[in-house]
C-alpha cells in the first residue's frame, strides 16, 4: 500500500480520536514517510506497512474511523481502557484474517 495512503489513515485516526489530548501523542504528525510514522507513539511499522495500533489508556475520544480498515496488514490494534470511544467496531473488521489481536469494544 502506497505510504500516503497508510499516513492519511493514521492522520485520519489522529483526528477522530481527539489526537491533540491524548495522554501520549509523541511524533504524531511529524515527518512525511511512513519509516517516520513508525516513531509515533504506538505505531508499528513493518516491512513497508503499519502492523499496529496501539493505544490504549491513552485518552482516546470519538469513534474508530472506519479508514482504519485500509490499513491492510494491521496485525494488532489496541483501544483498551478507552471510555471516551463510542460505537463498536464495525462488523467487517472482526473478521480481518490477519488480525491477531484485538482489544477494544465488541463487534456491531
């Protein structure tokens, strides 16, 4: 996947979760590749793709953009400890076969 589309997914996320007050927002936004996404707090880049997502107890508001689920080779994405997120992870998202690890609300 193209790194500007992996980046705008990440920046997507930023804003929809209230970025600006997180507890922990170290590098996010900073640099235009996506070897320099994988310096933001909680983001794993490996072998050109953003393998994870994790956040937890970190402040999170809003609702888990549905763009996330671009992020193809995302392997582990982690919300927990996040009351301010309201919905549920959309359906189609339970089923990502390469996802591994999953920690937030359930399924819709």
């Amino acid at each position: 996947m193209a790194d500007s589309t992996e980046l705008r997914v990440l920046r997507h996320f930023y804003a929809a979760t209230g970025g600006p007050a997180w507890t922990t927002r170290t590098n996010w936004l900073t640099g235009t590749t996506l070897a320099e996404a994988g310096t933001w707090a909680g983001v794993t880049v490996s072998g050109g793709d953003v393998t994870g997502l994790v956040s937890g107890n970190n402040n999170l508001q809003g609702t888990l953009p549905a763009a996330l689920g671009q992020l193809r080779g995302l392997t582990v994405l982690e919300c927990y400890t996040a009351p301010g997120l309201t919905g549920a992870i959309p359906r189609p998202w339970a089923s990502w076969p390469g996802c591994n690890a999953w920690s937030s609300p359930s399924p819709a």
